[in-house]
C-alpha cells in the first residue's frame, strides 16, 4: 500500500442495482486509489452490470439471484472481506471517492469501529434535491429522538467498518435488508459497545440513473424508528399515566375531590418517570444524576399543558371544530414532552459519539 494506510489492508464494497453507467467510471476511479479489494454485490441488474465482470478483472463481482436489499447486499459484501478495513459506499458518486483515504485514515487515528461518513457534522454538507435533503433532515431527527441521539447521520451509507465490526455484522441475524437497515446496523453496533465517531463528508446528487429509494422504504422506516426505538414505549407509558390517574382518583376522590386530584396528578407523573427511567430509556447514558432528572420530568410534566392549551385556544380562534382543536393540541404536547424527555430529562452524554468536525 502507497496511500499512507501503513500495514493496513482496505477493502470497498458497492452494492449495486442498475448501475452500470455509474460502475463504469466508478471503477477506474477506485483503482487509481490502490484499494486491496473492490467488491461489488449486484441483485442482478438487467442493464448489462454483469458485462463489466470481463472488463475489470481485479473486481469482485458477487451477482444474487432473487434477492434485493441495499444493506442486505453490504452484509454480503461483508461475508466475502478479510480486510482490516471495509469501506462501504454507494456506486452513483453521491460518496466522493476521494474522501475513502480521509475516512480510513480517521478509523485509524481514532481507533473507530465504525466511521460514519457524516453530512450534519461541522464541514460536512449534503448537496442532495430539496425533496431528499428534507426527507434525510427528517428521518435523522426521528433517529436521534428514538435511538442514540449522538449520532448525527445514522441513516449515511458512507462508511469505514473494522474488522472486528464488520464480521460481527456479517453473523447477526434478521438485520434490516433495505435502507433502513442502516440504522439497525448502527444500533446493533452502539448497543454491542462497538466504538462510533463521524467523519464529513459532502453528500452529492447521483451522477446519472435513478435512487432505487421507494415509499415503502420510507414506511419501514418509520415502523422501525417507531416500534423499535422509544417512540412508542414512550406512548404505551404516557397511557400507562392515563390509567394511574384515573384510578388514584377513584380511590381518593371520596376523601378531598380537589387534593385527590392533585394526588392523581404527581403519582401518575412519578410512575411515568420510573418507567421511562427504568424501560424506555434503560440504554441510555444518561447525562444526568437521578435527582435531577426526576426534577426535570416533574417541571416538564407542566408545560404540554400549556402546549395543549396555547394550539386549542389558536386553533379554535381560527375556526376548528373544538375536538379537532383539541385532538391537535394533545398531539403538539406529546411530541413536545417527548423531545423534552429525550433530549434533555433521558439525554445522553454528549462524548459518546466522536467526530472528526473539530480538526
Ligand atoms: N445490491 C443492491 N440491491 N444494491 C442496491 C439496492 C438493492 O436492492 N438498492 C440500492 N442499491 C444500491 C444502489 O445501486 C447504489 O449503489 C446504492 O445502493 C445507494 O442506492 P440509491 O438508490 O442511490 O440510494 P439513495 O441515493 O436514495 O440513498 C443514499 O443516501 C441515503 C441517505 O440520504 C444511500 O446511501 C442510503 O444508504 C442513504 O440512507
Ligand atoms: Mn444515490
């Protein structure tokens, strides 16, 4: 190796479908980058991809029959590497190849399993179409909300894996095939205790072809992020509240109906928190100590009240049907708590997660 990766051996893998006019300059391009391994895991594109396995012999061509999925294709890509490093990128040059040295080199010097190839991180830049920059800003938020929230772009498919992390990947079972097993992926890794930092990188449109990226892509992972992180333990446990509350004043109520209320009202947010604390929240690493985040969940268990109230009261003004009004105003609180839980009350410490944007 003459690229400054020392004794380490670099390997690329490109999951591809319909690509070829993208491939055939890709490869050239990778080669003048003196990788050890390309390997490229094809679904059996229609549009002649297989005619380039003559073309560029030192490639590794992986061709699936009756199989699809981009992240399922890297898994395979995976299963066929020994090198120290794998390099996972897309083939429509959206990934600059000339970042592949930078990010190798950061793997190195941060002694990272996993780099992710970052577009929210300082120097970083996403250069997609509007509609896609919006649905990619989405779809991290809702990430961050319900996963990790320290890493910033865990929906990349740019990436530097370890050895040691990519053939841990290449033996877990029933991970996400499509795009949304990206995140999966990530999840699996954090959880695992696999170190994770970003690199910047700047994200373009697709030289030429089309994103192979469908509505039901965009379905499964709302699912996911929905069923699989906290959002909806977070929902089943503010329900759980409902139930606490009204049940502690029916017991109570005979005693003082106005104190019994107010009984109601703290017992039902101290269950809240324990619950949060010890079930939905459990894999955090909390940024604060018990005490202060009990205080936290008490003074921000007051405000999606006023929430309520404030998007009731405007929208009633502007001419809504009062439970429309107020069904909308429920809505706007809950998503207002839980952003206030996650971000702050069950927020994480900030360090977990390096990334390359101070140097
Ligand atoms: N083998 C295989 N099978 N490859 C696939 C499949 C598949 O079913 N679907 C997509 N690919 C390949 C494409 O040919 C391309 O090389 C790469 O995976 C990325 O696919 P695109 O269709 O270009 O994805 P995108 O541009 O919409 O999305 C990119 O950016 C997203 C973030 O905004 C990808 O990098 C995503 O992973 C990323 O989440
Ligand atoms: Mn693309």
């Amino acid at each position: 190796m003459d690229q400054g990766y020392g004794r380490f051996n670099i390997g690329v893998v490109i999951p591809t479908y319909n690509e070829y006019h993208n491939l055939i300059n890709l490869l050239p391009t990778l080669k003048n980058l003196d990788l050890d391994n390309v390997f490229v895991v094809d679904d059996d594109s229609q549009d002649g991809t297989c005619d380039l396995i003559s073309r560029f012999p030192d490639v590794k061509f992986v061709i699936r029959k009756n199989q699809r999925g981009l992240v399922s294709a890297e898994i395979e890509g995976m299963r066929h590497a020994e090198n120290d490093f794998l390099v996972v990128m897309d083939a429509d040059f959206s990934h600059d190849p000339s970042t592949i040295v930078n990010m190798v080199e950061y793997a190195i010097r941060s002694s990272a399993d996993v780099v992710v190839g970052s577009r929210y991180v300082k120097h970083g830049n996403n250069g997609d179409r509007f509609s896609r920059k919006v649905i990619s800003y989405v779809a991290n938020k809702l990430v961050n909300l319900s996963f990790h929230p320290a890493v910033k772009d865990a929906t990349s498919g740019f990436r530097v894996y370890s050895k040691k992390a990519y053939k841990f990947l290449s033996t877990e079972e029933k991970i996400k095939p499509g795009y949304t097993g990206q995140v999966d992926i990530l999840e699996r890794l954090i959880t695992a205790g696999f170190k994770c930092s970003e690199y910047p990188i700047s994200f373009t449109s697709r030289k030429t072809g089309r994103s192979k990226l469908k509505i039901r892509d965009l379905i499964d992972f709302f699912a996911f992020v929905t069923f699989r992180g906290n959002l909806l333990k977070y929902a089943i446990v503010g329900a759980s509240g409902i139930i606490v509350n009204e049940l502690v004043l029916y017991f109570l109520h005979g005693f003082h109906p106005v104190l019994a209320d107010l009984v109601a009202i703290e017992l039902s947010i101290t269950t809240n928190f324990f619950l949060n604390d010890l079930w939905t929240f459990k894999n955090r690493k909390k940024q604060f100590g018990f005490a202060k985040r009990i205080a936290l969940h008490n003074v921000f268990s007051m405000l999606p009240g006023a929430v309520n109230f404030i998007f009731y009261f405007s929208l009633y003004l502007k001419g809504f049907e009062y439970l429309d009004a107020n069904l909308l105003g429920i809505a706007a609180a809950y998503v207002v708590r839980y952003i206030l839980s996650s971000s702050i009350v069950w927020g994480e410490k900030k360090s977990k997660v390096k990334s390359a944007e101070g140097e």
